[in-house]
C-alpha cells in the first residue's frame, strides 16, 4: 500500500490542467525507468490545441510473448474554487469508511495510472511484453494525445494484444463495473439565413427562426432507435440557440443551434450526419458535423472473464459489463487491440474534493497485476 501511495501522490502533486506537459510526465519517466522500460516522449501540436505531451513506454519480454498494453491520461480538468485543501497537495484525511486520499486526478486517473506502474513493479521482466500509453490530452479536445501516440505506435511497430484503460469505471464500490464498450459521440451545428428586417415590415424580411424551430422540433422528435443487446438508445439532445439579437424590433438575419448525439453500433457519425443535414435543407437550413467518436464494442470473452476472475478473486464481487457513459480515449484504441475499461470508483471525479479510497488503491493494483498476468499468458 505505501508503494503505491505513494507513487499517486508524486503524480498528483504534479499540476497538469489539459493539455498538460512537462512536471507530471518527468515523474511518470522516473517511475517506470527503474522498472526497465524504455520511455519514449514527445509533443504533439500547436495552440490553441496543443501542445500536447504524451508518453510512451515499453518493457519487451522474451522474443515472441504476447503484449499487454496499459493506457491512461495524465492531464485532469481545471480544480476550480472552493476545495477544502489545495487541489495539487493532495492529503490523506480520515473517514468512517477508511482513509481517503484528495485532490485533483485522485480517480481521474492518476491513482489508476500510479496502481498500473505498481502493478508492474510486481511482474518479473521474462512475463512478457508490457507497455504504457499515457497522453497530457484526454480531457480536452483529445486531438493531439492519443490519437499521435497510437501513430507513433504503428511507425515503430508496436502492436498490443491486449489493452486496459484505467477510466473510473466503477460506480458504488470497487469492482462493481467495467466498460467493454462505449456510444458514438457526433455534435453538429445548424445554422439557418434570413433577411434581418423591422418588425412591422416582415413581407421585406425573412425570419430564420420559424424554420429553426421547425427544424429542432423534427430532430427532437427522432427515435433513432431502441437500443441493441449491448447499447442503450442512441439520443439526440438540443445543446444550443443562439441568435444574437439585441433589438425587440429587429427580424433576426441568422439563427443557429447545436445538437449532440450520443449513438450505438446501429449508427455511425456520417450516417446521423447525413440524416440531420437532410432535415436541415428541408427547412433551409445547413449544418457543420464533428465527430468525436465511432462507437465499439470488445465482445464478452477471454479478456473480460480475466478482468471478471480478478476483481472478483480482490473484491469478492462480480464487475458489472457495461458501454454506459461518455466517451473516453479507448474509443481510439479500439483500432489497435481489444480494450477493455476499468478503474477507480467515479463518484467524485471532476469534482471539487476529488478523492481515492487508500484502500481501493491497494486493492486495484493487485487486480491490476492479475489482470496483465492474464493478458500475458501467465
């Protein structure tokens, strides 16, 4: 337990607000390089972006053996005001149910990502291939972190058979979920021209907003569908409306809105972006799509029931399969090697008074160790 404490405080006391660089991957480096890896670094991108710092690192094992990849971020959202001790100093501080570790990165993810590097500490080096894909840029635009490390991964060969991302995926207790999938995630904006004109002159204007609502009012009603065995119901939500207009007696000359889509493998983001775009036009409108993610799936099998037979073996209870909740970096790994997600208890992640059980953090880096045992073969 004090190792890997230990280890999660040096990485929280590192302030890393996305995109982060420099103090907190020094650590991480000084971490893992006792360790045997060799630790590759470099940084991605311009602002306001950029620039991004990511990480990779790889401990080969004998020639042939197979390849389990842990991943994770480092960067963590602004603290904000109002915590009760310094969001960077983290501290441990009683409560009824054991020690509590705070401060900023506590779930989300450094205290996954220091009982990873804990969790290797306990392999020996002939286990086989183990390395590390940490990025400075999860929680921001994600642009230029993972999505460069998995580039950088192909140029030089590296090819996992396995891989864990460490996201707090456990709800009440530790151990009571993991994320064998995740939705798509589409946002799309509308925007909808008019001819600006007084009020009590409209046959000389063309108000947008009429024909925006009626656009808005034919997506919201959309059932895209009724969910799949593993996915709940894709949904649209309406996230803006902005028009802009200071003047009680002015007919606006612009209208426009956003929308996001939060979608199973029933759909992908060109074809929900197609079916708003149609619905657009139709009411005379255009729209500019940016799809953040394709939704996947690692079907329920080996690499589960490994995850399933540690937690357990630790916890005593059974993780729960889920594809619930936002988006996460893994929906970029998925092009690698299977993924699995599975971490922390999420309750207080992006919160003020972020906080890790001191006991969870112990208990999952003995998972953690299984877990990588079972990837490798062992």
């Amino acid at each position: 337990m004090t190792q890997v404490l230990e280890l999660a405080k040096r990485l929280m006391a590192a302030p890393s607000v996305t995109p982060a660089t420099g103090a907190v991957f020094d650590e991480m480096e000084a971490m893992l390089a006792p360790l045997g890896f060799e630790v590759s670094r470099f940084v991605s991108g311009e602002a306001p972006d950029g620039p991004v710092e990511n990480l990779f690192a790889i401990r080969r094992g004998p020639e042939g053996s197979r390849h389990f990849a842990f991943a994770g971020h480092l960067d963590v959202v602004p603290p904000g005001g109002g915590w009760t001790s310094e969001a960077f100093a983290p501290e441990i501080r009683p409560s009824p149910g054991g020690e509590l570790l705070y401060g900023r990165g506590a779930v989300d993810m450094k205290g996954a990502i220091a009982c990873m590097v804990a969790a290797v500490a306990d392999l020996p080096a002939d286990a086989g291939t183990i390395s590390f894909i940490i990025t400075g840029d999860e929680e921001g635009p994600a642009i230029h972190g993972t999505r460069a490390l998995i580039a950088f991964m192909r140029e030089h060969g590296h090819q996992p058979d396995l891989c864990l991302v460490g996201e707090p995926s456990s709800v009440n207790r530790l151990g009571d979920m993991m994320k064998i999938g995740r939705r798509g995630s589409v946002n799309i904006w509308l925007e909808v021209e008019g001819v600006q004109g007084h009020v009590a002159y409209p046959h000389l204007a063309d108000n947008p907003l009429p024909k925006l609502v009626a656009m808005l009012a034919e997506l919201d009603a959309l059932v895209l569908d009724e969910g799949t065995d593993w996915f709940q119901p894709s949904n649209l939500e309406i996230t803006d409306i902005e028009v802009g207009n200071v003047a009680h007696n002015v007919i606006p000359e612009k209208a426009t809105a956003r929308i996001s889509i939060r979608f199973n493998d029933l759909h992908s983001g060109a074809s929900l972006s197609e079916t708003v775009a149609a619905i657009a036009k139709k009411h005379g409108g255009t729209t500019l799509p940016i799809v953040s993610g394709e939704p996947f799936l690692t079907p329920p099998g080996e690499f589960s029931d490994s995850i399933a037979i540690a937690v357990k073996d630790e916890t005593g209870i059974e993780p729960e399969a889920s594809t619930t909740g936002g988006t996460s970096d893994a929906r970029f790994l998925r092009e690698v090697c299977p993924v699995i997600e599975f971490g922390l208890v999420n309750a207080t992640m992006h919160k003020r008074d972020e906080a890790v059980a001191v006991a969870d953090l112990s208990a999952l880096s003995r998972i953690y160790t299984a877990i990588a045992q079972a990837g490798l073969g062992q």
